[in-house]
DNA sequence: TAGTGTGAATATCTTCACAGCT
DNA sequence: AGCTGTGAAGATATTCACACTA
C-alpha cells in the first residue's frame, strides 16, 4: 500500500478541488493553474500542488493542469469511477432528511435502501428510497454487496447497528451517532457530530 | 491571547471529553483516569492528559481527575458555562432536519428563531421554532446580539447570505453549504460538507 | 502503587523557494 | 515568461517515557 503516506487531509481536499473542477467544466475551461484551483478551494497553491503530486504528475509547466484529465483522475483515486451503493441506517428525523437531501445524489452516490425499527413512519416522511425493517438489514446488505453506511440512530443503540453492519460485510460507516463507535481497524468510520461542531465554534466566538 | 499554541483538534476533543464526563456524572463515578477516560473518548491516555494540561493542572498523582470539576472547567474554556443564541439561515430539507433534531439542544445550545425566503413551508415541516422571512435577518439579529448562525442554504447563494450575517455580527458559521466561504478573519467557519465526508469514505473502501 | 504532568523524541503536515520544463 | 514538481525547512501535533507525588 503505497498511500500510506499520503496526508489524510489531503483527501479530503481532493474531494474539494473536484468540485471545483467541475464547476470549471461547465465553464468550458480547459486548463487551470495551480494558484487559480487554490483560490476556489480555499488552500495555498503549493498545497495543492504537493496534493496532487502524491498521485502523479498532471500538470505541464507553464501552462497548468488539463481540466478534465484532472477531475478524472481524481475520480479514479477517490474510487469514484464505478458509483458505491450506500445505505442509511435509522430513518429518523436526520435520517429521513438526509435521504430527502439531494446533495448526495448530486455527488453520485446512490442510497439504494434504509433500515428503521418504524419503516412506515420514515415512508410517511416523504422518504422515496426503498425502507427495510432493521431486521432485514443483514440479508440486504449481503445480496447487494453494500459496503458504505450512513449511520444516524440515537447514541445508545449505535455501537450495536455498528456491530451489525461491519459484521454484514460494511467497511465504512459515516457515524451521525454523538458516540465513539469501535470497530475493527479495516472498518473506516467517519464521524459528523452536530452538536459538537457547534461548540468547537463557540469556544472561538466568546 | 495565550490559546494561540493549542491544537485545533484539541478544542474538539475537549467536547468528547466533556460529553463522556457527563456520562460519569450520571454514573455517579467521583473521579476517572486518564486512560480510562482516554478510552471512552477514543483516544490514547497521554493525548488526553496533554490536552488538559494546556488549560491548568487539574487531576491527582496516583487518583485521576474529579470528574464534576473536571467538566465545569471544560464548559468554562468552551465558553458554554452561559449559552449561546444560535439562528439557522435555510429552513429547507437539511434546515428544518436540523431544527426538529435534538442534538443541539440536547447539548444545550437554543435555537432562537430560523430564517427562510419562504417561511410558510419550514413551519409546514413541522418545525417549533419561529420561521421568520430572510429580509427581517439583519434586524432581528442585531436585535439579539446572536453571533453564531448553522447556514443551510444552496451554493449558490450561500456566500451572499454569509456576507450579510457577518455585516450583521455573527462571527461563527456552521456552514453545511457545499461551498469554500471567504469570510474575514475574526469570522470563524466550522464546514460540515455531508457529501464531502461519504466521498472521504469510498476512497477508503474500494 | 497508581496515575498525573511534562520535556524530549517522533511523526505528520504545510510552506518555501527554486530548479527545470514548455 | 509562466507555472509545475519537489527537496528541504519549518510548523504542528502526537506519543513516549519517566520524574514526581498523593
């Protein structure tokens, strides 16, 4: 594995700069230069530059990086060419939002099931993806080969469904849950705590 | 300003700390230690203990820290010891979610009013509190003396919208827009970019 | 003895600055 | 001339390891 030295912000940037490449797409640019890229992400240009050189040389001196070449590469280290299934566990009140939220889909990921001990209740929430009891959940992740989760359950039941799913074959798992999941090293968990992005902002407020 | 040498991720931590000692409080436990709250927080004894002792020394040799104390001083560095007003700009999907979530409040932050260009669909959503037109922000913001905002609105016209709530007085931003913010620098933004973290993950994944 | 507090060592990440293409 | 690619320097953050103390 030859990434294991790759900074892991450094993804999350590359995430970014995709965006902005597309968005440069449909401007019908054709090349950008690092310090342009930088600005609309948001980083330095060396930054950038030293982000994208972990995977290759793309660019051409005194011109810049080739637009689409470089969106497409990113793709493909994201492991974005071939679209993930995903599936939502507990349909709840941000569960069933999430799943009404189109910026998933716009990023192309498709949900293609969600678990809930109540499924009638997130289908009268106006929720248009497939809803499964949480006791199905096993079989289904199996059939499908589904191997990323979105996690939104309350804290106490979270570690349990964590358990279930990693145990189900899901290697990644975004947690909504305000809990520190355990999970075995080859599971991949992604925490996004509401509350606590939060109060990291008003300790820098006062 | 003395906090300017301590670690970002540390004000983050700092929160999960709290949020286990809140636990231990409820368990009636007097005093932990740091590797066993270390544990409960997913971290490793030594990082706990040097993330306490940038704000004071606060346990005993051979004892461990009191747990109440130990989370007062938290709330205090926090700056959650009196709470903060919070507003939400965007009341669509992802807003009026957040608005019915707990999580917030759970974590004693108060939502004070939410802003929308069409206020009659957020309180069709079943949302509690007061939906108000976008125009009235600026005026009722001033009026509360509200600094932190969640901002919930498309792209596009989230920048604009960031401007007007900085000129306003807000100097903390929980942005969930999928957009790099320029604001000036005394303004801090915390980017929670839902698409961005399950992207993370399926690099990870494949 | 059990467990904190912390300097020093290590690891990780960012920025600089410039050689080298086009 | 303009802009990338990158080694080296610098900045940050984490972990170790042990002196110290209740």
């Amino acid at each position: 594995m030859e990434r294991i030295d790759i900074p892991k912000k450094a993804i999350y940037r590359l995430s970014i700069y995709h965006r902005c490449l597309k968005r440069l797409v449909e401007l019908g640019e054709e090349t950008v230069s690092s310090s342009a890229l930088a600005k609309a992400a948001g980083v330095k240009p060396a930054q950038l530059r030293k982000d994208l050189a972990y995977f290759g040389q793309f660019g051409t001196r005194g011109l810049g990086y080739p637009v689409e070449a470089l969106a497409a590469m990113i793709r493909d280290v994201l492991g974005r060419e071939r679209l993930q299934p995903v599936v939502l566990v507990g349909a709840g009140n941000l569960g069933s939002a999430l799943l009404r939220y189109q910026g998933f889909q716009k990023e192309g990921f498709e949900v293609v099931a969600a678990f809930d001990a109540d499924p009638e209740a997130a289908v009268s929430r106006g929720v248009q993806v497939p809803v499964f009891s949480e006791k199905e959940m096993e079989e289904r992740l199996q059939a499908d080969g589904v191997r990323l989760a979105i996690l939104c359950v309350p804290g106490p039941i979270a570690q349990s469904l964590a358990n279930r799913l990693v145990a189900a074959g899901v290697t990644g798992i975004l947690n909504f849950s305000p809990v520190v999941l355990e999970v075995p090293e080859e599971v991949v968990v992604n925490n996004v705590d509401l509350a606590l992005e939060l109060e990291h902002l008003s300790f820098f407020v006062r």
